[in-house]
C-alpha cells in the first residue's frame, strides 16, 4: 500500500473509525501506542469509494465513525499536522458546516459560487444533524493535488467565501491533520453528488490568491461573521473548565465531590470566587476584577468565556495579538490593521450572561 499518491485526479485518502484509531507509535500523552496498528500504514481510498459512501453509508456512532483525512500520506505519523503538511499531497477541498440550518440547495449554490458550475462536489449530512439542525460536509475533489501549504490558502480562502455566502463554517479543517469525517447516517441525512470536472487550481485561481483585508470600515469588521464565528468556534472546541485548569485555577471539592466553583490564579483569599455555567463564568473576586480579566458587570462582577480567558492568559489581555493568533492561520496580509480592538470589547461586553 502506497503511503502517497500523486496522480492527476486520482488521489487517495487515508481513512480510520473512531477518533481514537490511531497507528502513531507514541500518543500524544507521551505514552506507548500498544494497539496493533501502531507502526503500520492507514488503508485508503478513492474518490469513487467516497461517491459510494455516500450512497450508502453506514449507521454507527460518532465514536467510531469512519474518517479520511485530506492530505494523501498514509504512513503511521498521517495524524501528524506537521508531517502531514510535509509528506502529503491534498486532493480535496473540505467544509464543515455545523450551524446555521442552511438547506442543501443553498450549500451547493455556495460552494458552486466559490469554485463554479461544472465542478465535481459531494454534499452530505453530518452524524450529527437532525431535521431542525441540518449539518453538513463540503467535498470538491482536485484534479491535481496540492502541496500542504498552497492546500491551506485554498482551503482557507474556500472558507471566507462560503461564509461571504452566509454559512458558518467550522474552520478546523484548515488543519492538514485534522479527521474529515465521512457519511454516517444520523437522526437526518442526505446527499448531494454534482457530477462533473474535479477542480483545477492553476496559479491565477482566485483561491490561491492572498486575500487582503478591507481596513475603510473596521467596526464593520469587527462584527462580520469571520471575527464572531471564529470566536465562537474557539468557545466551542475549549470548554471552559479545560481552560481554567490550563490557566493555575483550583476546582472547589466539597464532600468528595468537584463543584462548579473555582479559585482564580489572581486571588488570595481561600474562597472559590468564579463559577462555571458552562456557557461563561462569572467571578465575584475583586482580585479578578481589578486584573481587568473579562468583562465588567454594572453590579461589580466580572464575567466571560473561554475566549475571554485566553485573551488574558495567553496574551496578556490583548485582543489585537489574540485575534491576529485565531486569524493567522487564514494567511491574510495585516490582519491586525483590521482590528479595532476597542469596537471588539464593547461588541463583547453586550453579550447577555
């Protein structure tokens, strides 16, 4: 089995089920792999075979749903972001559309306004969608796989675009590493297969093209959907108990049992002055308060998220260099010459708790 491929509209895939399928020989905790992949190459795939899945996919829980990954390098370390960038070749483009409830005709019409008509596309419904929350998976194969990073600037620019249609895109698929999970039918699925010509993204593709950042109207930036999506998105894939613990907070134990309170880093009395809700916190620590750590509640608290809690920890309270990190990866020339930091903290500090 051939750990890369790099025929013209024949690439393969690398394909695993479960999250946990994993052939690495040490894990990322540093220990051991002992399963008995460990050390050999993933099995792989074609387009046609993803064509057929689609048709008839599997009903299995998300646990051990089957996964491809983009990128054409099989070999133990796929899972790998950085070898994968390196060793691999790309044959497709992926989105992953998980909010919103966009109908599938309107999905389509997007990617088919990033990419044009006349453009192979496979459109499919997530395991997790349901009748009232469709959720889908964006496919477009290439006719010439790409190395990994011209990959990224095209996957990222086929992101902005599908969100200049008004979808929200999930944009951990930029990651070349990152599981592209296939069809595994849910409580809803459909598909969508539009036959025609695998895409080329020859050098003057629009998706290849650096994209610069419009600076006349920056409040109006500030709250576009990129900036708020890719917050969000954040939000969502750290929960934050992970994030507190990360940054030096002691969960409270009471009777043998963790509750939902925490004592802040900042504090030095014995009390657990910040509560998780799970969808924010709130802290009632003056210590908190006058650190300037999230936002500041008319009633002397101060409350946030995870972002809010990265913002602070990782870059020191400054917005401007935490927005630069999330939107770096979208490879836009100055992206902080788009920031106005101050329009983004009060758009933030309207949030309901």
């Amino acid at each position: 089995m051939d750990a890369q491929a790099t025929h013209i509209g024949e690439s393969t895939f690398p394909i695993g089920f479960g999250s946990g399928d994993t052939h690495a020989t040490t894990l990322g905790d540093g220990s051991k792999n002992t399963r008995e992949a460990a050390g050999t190459p993933y099995e792989t795939i074609g387009w046609s075979d993803i064509v057929c899945w689609a048709m008839d996919p599997p009903s299995v829980p998300k646990i051990n749903g089957p996964w491809m990954l983009c990128g054409s390098y099989a070999g133990p370390e796929a899972r790998n972001h950085a070898t994968q960038r390196e060793q691999g070749m790309f044959g497709v483009l992926a989105a992953d559309i998980d909010a919103g409830d966009p109908p599938v005709g309107r999905v389509i019409a997007a990617a088919q306004a990033c990419v044009g008509r006349g453009v192979e596309a496979l459109v499919y419904a997530s395991r997790g969608a349901k009748p009232t929350e469709r959720k889908w998976r964006v496919l477009i194969p290439l006719a010439q796989p790409l190395d990994g990073d011209t990959w990224a600037k095209a996957q990222w620019n086929f992101f902005d675009r599908l969100m200049d249609k008004g979808l929200i895109i999930d944009p951990v698929l930029a990651r070349p590493g990152q599981l592209c999970f296939l069809p595994n039918k849910g409580d809803y699925y459909h598909y969508e297969w539009i036959s025609g010509d695998f895409l080329t993204l020859d050098e003057g593709h629009s998706l290849l093209k650096e994209r610069e950042v419009e600076v006349e109207d920056t409040k109006k930036w500030i709250t576009s959907r990129s900036a708020i999506v890719m917050i969000d998105i954040f939000n969502r894939r750290n929960p934050i108990e992970d994030l507190l613990a990360r940054y030096g907070y002691v969960q409270e134990v009471r009777n043998g049992t963790t509750t939902d309170n925490w004592r802040s880093p900042m504090q030095t009395s014995e009390s657990f002055a910040t509560r998780n809700f799970h969808t924010h916190w709130v802290s009632m620590s003056w210590a908190d308060r006058d650190a300037k750590i999230g936002a500041k509640h008319k009633i002397d608290y101060v409350w946030g998220d995870s972002f809010d809690l990265f913002v602070f920890f990782e870059h020191k309270n400054e917005m401007g260099a935490a927005m630069k990190e999330l939107r770096a990866r979208q490879r836009l020339t100055n992206p902080a010459q788009a920031l106005d930091v101050d329009a983004l903290r009060a758009f933030l500090a309207r949030r309901e708790v």
